[in-house]
C-alpha cells in the first residue's frame, strides 16, 4: 500500500518532520480521493443494476402502485315469483366498506365513521368486533344506504382514512322482508371458509355479496354475474386521479320460483306472533305457491352482517328464528295421518262402513287406550272416525289391517321422502314399521307402536312440506311431486292407482271435518260455492307428566297445532298445510289454513282479517321485527355480548338442517288433548285423568 | 485560450466546476418544478434563488485572506457551541426536540454550520501543534473535547444524521493530518465491535427500526420499508432514460416520500433515467475531484486541512444521501446538495465551496508572488 502506517514511520525516532507530515497528507489524500472514486463506481453500479437489471420488475412494481384495478360487484340477478314480482332485487345506494388491512389508526377512523355516518353506539361496536375477527383484505361493510350528504362529507375526509372505501353500489332487497328469510336466505360478505373454497378477488371486492343461504346460495352461480372493472390512476392515499378504463358489469340471470309473493308474504304475516309454518301448493303441477316460516329474520338487515343485538335477539327467542320450519321442521303429524290410514284401510279391503263402539277408549292386549274424548264418539265408521277425529276407530281396525299397509300407503303419499327441489336440506321424517324399528332400536313391533302411528305420535314425523304433498296428493289422486323453480318444465303427475271411490270416502269425510259435523266448523271458508275440505291435527309433545297441553301450560310443552286441507273440496285445485308448534291445539292452525286458503280466493276478504290481528299484534311481521331490535338496543346499546367465533355461522348452519327429532310420545297410552274446536272432555272426567298408567314409554 | 478577452481576476476562477455546479442546481431546479407538478413555487424559484445568493457568499468567502479564515477559526466555533447549546435550552423550555433557531428573518440550524465549523477549527489546531506532538498520545485531548462537544449536543437533539457527518469530517481532517495510522485501525476495529451494543443502547427504536429494514426493506414494505421500496421502484422503474420530463407516477401520486427533500435524486432519476443518475454523479466527481487537488495543491498544512476536510464534509452528505436513496443504507435525513431544496444544507456546501475556492486563490497569489 502507497499510504505510510504510522507504526511503521515512528518507529526510529518519536518526532516527525513537517516534510514526512506532508508526504503522508498527499499520500491519504491519495487514498480518499481512491475511496470516493470507489464508491462512485458503487453508486453507478448500483444505479445501473437497478435502473437497467432490476428495470421490469420496478416498473412493474411502479405500475401496479399507479394503476388501481377496482373490481365491481356485479348486480345480482332478481329472484322473480311466479307472476314476475321481484322477492328479491337490488337497490342502488351508496355504500361504505373498510378495508381493516389497510387502516392505520382504528379508534380514530371508527369515530370519524360514527361521527359522519351517525352511527349508533351498537353499531360501532359490530363494527370493530367484525374489523377484529377479519383477517387479509376482505372488505367489512359499514354502512349501505348512506344519504348523499354522508356520502359526500365522508369522501371529502378520504385522505385521512386509509382502508375507507365509499362507493355507490347495489344492495339487495327483499321486499316483504322477514316473509321471504327462510325461502330466499339472505346475502353477506364472504367467510374466510368461503374464500378459501374459491379464492377470487371478486369475492374479496367490497360490496360484494354472497348468497349464505335458501334460494341465494343454491342459485349462486345463476344470480352472481359476471364483474365489472375500473382502471384507474390512484394516489398512495387511494384518491383516484383519472379513470383509465372501465367495463361494465354483467347483471347475474333472474331466478324465477312458483313462489306466489302476496300469497307468501300474506301466509307469513297471517301466523303472527306463533311460531310455526305455512305450505300452499298448486295441484295443476305440483308448484309450491307459498312455503312460509315464522318467526323469521329480516334478510334485509342479515345482509350487513349480523350484529350483537340482532344475535342476542336470535339467540334468546326459543321460537328458533334462525331455523325453516317448512323443510327442517319435523313434528309429530297427530291426526292430520287419519285420511291416509284411512286409505290404507280401505286398501286392505275394510268396508267404510264397518263401524266400532267408542266408549272413549279401547283395550288391546292389556292396555287401555284412550280416545281424546273421554265420553266416547258412540257407533263410528270410516267418515266418521274421520269428521270427529275418532281414535278409538282407527286403534281399532289399525290392528286388523297392521302396519305395514299402513307405513306403505304413506310413503305412496310422500311421507319419509325428500323432494327433489333446489334446497339446502330437508328432513325425512320418518315413517315408522317393524322392520325400521328392529334395526333402529332392535326392538319388536308392538300392538301400542301402531296404536300410535294411527294418530301420528310415537315414532312418526313429518315435516309441513310432506304434509302438503300428503295433502295434494289425496286431493289430486296423483303422484304430485312439489315445483319451486318454475322455467323446469312441469311434469305431468302419474296416477297414485287409487281407487277413486276410495280417495272419495276420505274427500268427503274431509269435507265435513269443514262443513260438516266434524272438528274445524270454524275454518269454513267465507266465500259462497267454495268448500274447503280438511283434517285437524293435535300433537302431544310430551307425555302427560309434564301437564296437559293446552294454554295453561309452559309454551314448550304445548301440542302442537297441525291442520291439512285443499279447496274447492269438490274439485280440488290448492292444497295447503299448516303446522304451529305448541300451539295448543289444532285451533291454533285451522283459523290460519282458512284465511290462507280465502286469499287464493278473494284477497280483500282475506286481508280485512288479516289486518285486524295485525292492530291486536302491533303491525306487520316486519314492525314488530324492527321494534323488537329497536327495544333490544335500547336496553344494550353496545353492550350486548359479542357473539363466539363461529357461533353465528353455527347457528345458521344448524337451523339449515333438519331439527332434532323430538322423542316419541306414547300420546295413545294417556288422556289425549280434544281436537279442532270440541269442548275439552278433560274438565269434565279430570279427575280421572292422573290414574291412567303411563305405561309403554319406547324411550 | 480566451484568457485575453477576461479579466485575470475573472479568469482565475475555477469556472470548470462552477459552472456544472450551475448546470446541476439548474437541473435540481427542473426536478423540483416537476415534484411540485408542473409550477415553479414552492421548491424551484427559491432552489434558483437560493443558489444566487449563495454562490455570492461562497465568492465573498474566497476573498477572505488567510489570516483573517485563521483568526476567526476559533470565535466560530465557540460561537456555534453557544448557539447549540441554545438550541438545547430552546428544546427543554418548548418541550421536545428542536434543531434550530428562529432569528426572525431565517431559521438558523446550528447544526448544519458546525459541519464546516468542525473542520476549521481541526485545520487550525493541527496548524498550530507541532509536527512532532502529532504521534503523542496526550495530544488526542484537545480534539476530542473539540469534537466531543458539538457531537454530543448534537445527539442530544436527537440527530445521529448530523452528528455523523461532523464526526466524519473531523475525523479526515486528523487522518490527512498525519496521526499514527494504527490508531484509525484499533479505532475502526473497536467500533465494529461496538456497533452491536451501540445499536440496542444508544439507538433510540425509530433509528433501529431504520437499520432493520435498511437489512431487509421488504419485510415491511407498507410500515419503515415504505420508504426505502419507493425510493427503488422509483429509480429502477426509470430504466436507460426515464418515464420523461413531468412524467414521474412515483412522485407525482405521492408514492415517493420526500420527494423533493431526501429523496431528489429518486425523484430525478424516475424521469430522467440512468442518464440523468451518472450526469448527477458525474457532476458530484468533478466538484470532489477538484476539492482535493486544491488541498494537495495549497500552500501550507492549514489551507490543506481544510480544503480536504470540506470537501469530505461534501463527499460525506452526497455519498451517504445516494446510498442511502438506493438502497445501500440506512434512512438517515441527509438531503442532496445543490438537488433537495432547502436553505440551510445549500448554506452549508456553499460555505464549504467558498473555502475550498479561497484556498484555490491563496495558492494561487502565492505561485504569482513567486513569479
């Protein structure tokens, strides 16, 4: 090296010449001037590899900073009734979304939203729990709905709130709200499941929805079309300087049900604060013309998330809001079964007019069992056994005809089945026979087994469904197989093979359970040359340990109400069923089947009803439903508690499955609850009531 | 040679570097008219300016006679002292800290003037103590309460930027002053070995955060690396010869901090391409080259000192602020000379400028006195 060390030069004498200090200055000198050089070479190296070497992947870099790629939502495609009538559309609004990726401060930002947006305590509590528990870049919705004046006061603040994103959208909605919760399903920003399942950016775009249930989430791919884009010249902060190019998006394809929208929303307004459901089908082609269930959640509302109230309010209703009653509900049938054994009966060659003595109950083996009314129905046959809901009838001949006949002629109606329709889950129900009970309890059959099934207790459960297409079916005399999306082709039904006089014995009887001397007088149809024709149903819930069923007893352990029926009942053209769990009876539904059925024929009649419940009630389904949440948030504000990870998702899920099954009651073997609109026999024989030995219990 | 049509007094100026100095401000200006998209305020016209009134004091200063620079070495710096210890007792009453001082028509950053401060103040002592008390071990007392002083303060402000640069111009004038080359070893030696616990002790967390990502930018590129990543999409995005004039998206849509202070040369090199980037570089080698063939040209041990000593304190801001834009160390606030706008950093390179070109006149008037 050119440069002395000093070591080396001091080592002969301590003292240094001025002539050596100035050789050392050039020679240091030297090397700096070296060292700056070097390092110049460095700096035109490095600029050279990163301006020459490094060049694409920088001005790739440079470019994806400059040009934003904005996704847009497509519209999602409408949800028709049969008539053409939008259940669900989209409306154009303005909406704002957050990005929690992206947000810097999120006390600060949440208070700027709150103050802007007006947003309410609760609110901005959902808000922050959905900002926690959302993870990458999916978008969460903070408002839809924003008034122009919000809109612009918010986007004039942009720049100082990164992750907001406001824009104008569409959202969906759904008319008739909570009428159509459980048929449609609702919409929501995607899950991290569902991302994961289908990682496209469309689904992380904000304001875009998904279907998460009912007809939304089975017909996704119809309704979701295609999305449009926009390139634009954004900022750091996001503030677009130009637009570059845009495309449109492609609205998703309508789907189109046979779903009657006013008859729907009328059957769902018309159960009112009970918890149970309404099926109406058509028996030119099987279509379901109303499949309602109450209570239900407003999908409205469900669509920007479900909040803590909403969730506290959801979870404490035991009326299961969250569950379709419809094609998850699974009830004992009770007597709305007593038409068909009767068709199994006649089948097995019993002649209709063979009659038995009710004394008000029947011993078979050595067990008493009882019918529901306790002075007995006298000298009964077929259309009687029917009319008046006899037991004792049916116990009686049910041993002579057994129960394979039986267990056949209701899967012949459709009981036990699922339906092929564009659903989530149904239930099966189960139709109970000796073979499926030695293989699910490997037990015997038992005379009490059947004994039960001709009432629809012990091991039988259907959904309301089932008992429609039972009821269209009986009607019809065909193998009606139900129809939710109309643009299928209608299939002409096959015959059943039923003898008609036979399904005439039991038409007739039906008619008079009505019009006659039977148990639902007071479901006569208010309309002159329209009969309505059907069957009564009360179905114990649990044995008579817990007390009788009626009014006077804890809601949960109320019968529950069933009624079956098609009109006009001379030339059957509509079929319905409606089932009210813990009802108390089946006066609980035949007054619900009956105004259901009169707005098929004359809707004014039927909504001049209607209306006046609704003053008793306080409004709508939909007032109430808002009231509630309004009560709700009054008494929590944001402190209701957060709802665990997962919970809602859960719950959701459980109500799309079937429910439980409820263990059987040995509803033949105790007092049996009156049914339609007689008189209570327990009041008069009460006191005989607590000496009937509970024997028999299958559990 | 045109020398017969100038003036001699005219002609013996170093025009061949004043006048790419001029070229480059002119260009800096141009940058900065684009970075303020498209208008001549707030950066350009003052950038101009500024420059204007600072090649005249750097003129006034190359008047100045040897003696007079000697005289005042000392006064200087005991003034500068004073005013950093101001600017320490401003911070304290106000309430945070605070590098300058308002003196009503400018703010003044002691700072910055104690970085040719530095120099002078070593060229002088190493002047006045004799050849031989350079190899005594006492003698390394008086510089280092010299330097000690200003560099603590200086940290105390915090700025690390800063005190650095001081520490690095002192630090030449003593190598070029002959000291035992050993010493600049064992320190060298001993400080790498420091730097472990300099950096969890002395540091505060945002100047070590710096560090980490200056080691690996892209682990953060949205948080502490943003910076750094910008600063290179910018330059690398520029290829041969740039997106063109007014053209830049990394400065224009904000995604370059700073993008007419510590990240100008980022800035010119988007738009202006490698070609701009060797031109800045090249400009920067003639202005260094001719700063130390003046120290090895001049006169005696005190204008050698300190014409090498402010051309390190030159070499020192563009070296550290380049490497810096480019990836090669840490983010430390060092703006560019004669490219970032700002008063009192042009100030500063003026000063040392003007020095330099007074060391060039006084070897200049002793080789015509021996004519």
């Amino acid at each position: 090296m050119a440069f002395g060390f000093g070591k080396r030069v001091a080592k002969p004498e301590q003292r240094v010449s001025a002539g050596e200090l100035n050789n050392r200055f050039d020679r240091r000198t030297f090397f700096i001037g070296a060292v700056q050089g070097g390092i110049g070479l460095l700096l035109a190296g490095r600029m050279t590899y990163l301006a020459v070497a490094q060049n694409e992947k920088y001005e790739l870099a440079s470019e994806s900073n400059r040009v934003d790629l904005t996704l847009i939502p497509p519209r999602r495609g409408w949800i028709l009734d049969r008539d053409g009538v939008p259940l669900a559309s989209n409306r154009a609004d303005f909406r704002v979304d957050l990005i929690p990726d992206r947000i810097v401060d999120v006390d600060q930002t949440l208070q700027v939203l709150g103050d802007v947006l007006a947003l309410t305590p609760a609110g901005i509590t959902d808000l922050r729990d959905k900002i926690e528990s959302t993870s990458g870049f999916r978008p969460v919705e903070v408002a839809t709905g924003v008034d122009w004046e919000q809109f612009a006061a918010l986007s004039v603040r942009l720049p100082d709130l990164p992750g907001v994103v406001p824009q104008r959208g569409f959202s969906r909605y759904y008319p008739t709200g909570p009428a159509v919760g459980h048929l449609l399903g609702y919409v929501g920003t995607v899950s991290a499941e569902e991302y994961e399942e289908e990682p496209e950016p469309l689904l992380i775009t904000p304001g875009f929805k998904i279907g998460k249930d009912g007809v939304e989430k089975y017909f996704e791919h119809t309704l979701r079309g295609e999305p449009g884009a926009r390139r634009a010249e954004v900022t750091a902060s996001g503030k677009i300087v130009r637009d570059l190019d845009m495309r449109e998006d492609v609205q998703g394809d309508p789907v189109q049900l046979t779903i009657d929208g006013p008859l729907q929303d009328y059957a769902a307004r018309r159960l009112g604060p009970e918890s149970g459901s309404v099926v109406v089908m058509d028996l030119k082609n099987g279509d379901i013309l109303a499949a309602s269930s109450m209570p239900s959640f407003d999908p409205n509302s469900f669509s920007d998330g479900i909040g803590r109230i909403e969730w506290k309010m959801l979870s404490e209703d035991d009326h299961v809001p969250l569950r379709n009653k419809v094609l998850s509900g699974l009830y004992p049938p009770g007597s709305t079964v007593k038409p068909f054994v009767s068709l199994a009966f006649l089948e097995g060659g019993l002649d209709p007019e063979e009659s038995v003595v009710c004394n008000g109950g029947l011993r078979v083996g050595n067990r008493v069992f009882r019918c529901w009314n306790r002075r007995g129905h006298g000298r009964t046959n077929m259309a009687k056994g029917i009319y008046q809901s006899c037991d004792v009838y049916f116990y009686y001949f049910a041993q002579r005809i057994g129960m394979e006949r039986i267990a056949n002629m209701a899967r012949r109606l459709g009981l036990g089945y699922q339906y092929p329709l564009p659903v989530a889950s149904q239930s099966y129900g189960t139709v109970p026979d000796p073979e499926w009970k030695l293989k699910k309890y490997d037990k015997e059959w038992q005379a009490f087994d059947t004994v039960n099934a001709t009432i629809g207790q012990g091991y039988m459960l259907v959904n309301p469904l089932q008992q429609a297409v039972m009821t269209s079916r009986i009607a019809s005399g065909l193998r009606i197989q139900p129809r939710l999306l109309l643009e299928n082709a209608p299939r002409p039904a096959p015959s059943l093979n039923l003898p008609e006089e036979h399904l005439q014995v039991v038409r007739q009887a039906m008619r008079d359970v009505v019009n006659g001397p039977g148990t639902a007088g007071r479901a006569r149809l208010p309309i002159d040359g329209i009969e309505l024709a059907g069957k009564t149903g009360t179905a114990q819930v649990v044995s008579l340990a817990y007390g009788r069923g009626g009014r006077d007893v804890p809601w949960k352990y109320r019968d529950h109400g069933h009624f079956i029926c098609f009109a006009p009942a001379d030339k059957p053209r509509y079929a319905c069923a409606v089932a009210i769990e813990h009802g108390a009876g089946s006066s609980s539904a035949y007054p619900v089947a009956r105004d259901v059925m009169t707005f098929l024929f004359d809707a004014n009649k039927a909504l001049e009803v209607l209306h006046n419940y609704e003053k008793e009630w306080g409004g709508t389904a939909q007032e109430r439903l808002s009231r509630k949440y309004a009560a709700y948030e009054q008494a929590y504000g944001g402190a209701a508690p957060k709802p665990e990870q997962g919970e809602i998702q859960d719950a959701v899920e459980e109500g799309r499955r079937p429910a439980p099954s409820p263990s059987p009651v040995d509803a033949a073997g105790a007092p049996r609850p009156p049914e339609g609109d007689a008189p209570d026999p327990g009041v008069d024989g009460a006191a005989g009531d607590g000496d009937t030995p509970d024997t028999g219990t299958t559990d | 040679m045109a020398r017969a049509s100038v003036p001699a007094f005219i002609a013996r100026e170093p025009w061949g570097v004043i006048l790419p100095l001029t070229v480059l401000v002119l260009f800096g200006a141009a940058v900065l008219y684009s970075a303020a998209g498209g208008n001549l305020w707030p950066w350009s016209l003052l950038h101009v300016v500024r420059f204007g009134v600072f090649l005249t004091m750097a003129f006034v200063i190359s008047r100045f006679s040897m003696d007079f620079i000697k005289a005042i070495a000392v006064p200087v710096y005991i003034l500068l002292v004073l005013l950093l210890m101001a600017v320490e007792a401003m911070g304290f009453v106000g309430g945070g800290s605070q590098r300058w001082l308002n003196l009503g028509f400018m703010t003044l950053q002691p700072s910055e003037l104690m970085k040719p401060g530095i120099v002078l103040i070593l060229a002088r002592l190493y002047d006045l103590l004799p050849g031989g008390h350079v190899q005594n071990f006492k003698s390394l007392l008086p510089p280092a309460v010299l330097i000690g002083l200003p560099v603590g303060l200086v940290l105390l402000q915090p700025d690390l930027g800063t005190s650095l640069a001081i520490m690095f111009g002192a630090v030449v004038v003593m190598f070029l002053a002959g000291l035992p080359m050993a010493w600049f070893i064992s320190v060298g030696v001993a400080g790498m070995a420091a730097i472990p616990a300099l950096f969890f002790f002395a540091l505060h967390p945002y100047q070590q955060k710096r560090v980490l990502t200056f080691l690996d930018p892209e682990s953060d590129p949205l948080g502490a690396g943003y910076h750094i990543t910008q600063s290179q999409i910018a330059i690398g995005s520029g290829g041969f010869f740039g997106k063109g004039f007014g053209n830049g998206t990394q400065s224009h849509l904000n995604y370059l901090p700073e993008p007419h202070t510590d990240f100008v040369f980022a800035t010119m090199a988007e738009e202006w391409g490698m070609a701009g980037g060797f031109f800045v570089i090249f400009v920067f080698g003639l202005l260094l080259r001719w700063g130390l063939k003046v120290a090895i040209a001049a006169p005696d041990r005190f204008s050698r000192l300190l014409a090498a000593g402010m051309t390190a304190t030159i070499f020192f801001y563009t070296a550290v602020n380049l490497m810096m834009v480019m990836g090669l160390a840490p983010v430390v606030g060092i703006p560019l000379p004669f490219m970032s706008h700002g008063g009192s950093s042009m100030m500063t390179i003026m000063i040392c400028v003007g020095l330099i070109m007074a060391v060039n006149r006084w070897s200049q008037r002793r080789v015509s006195n021996f004519d």
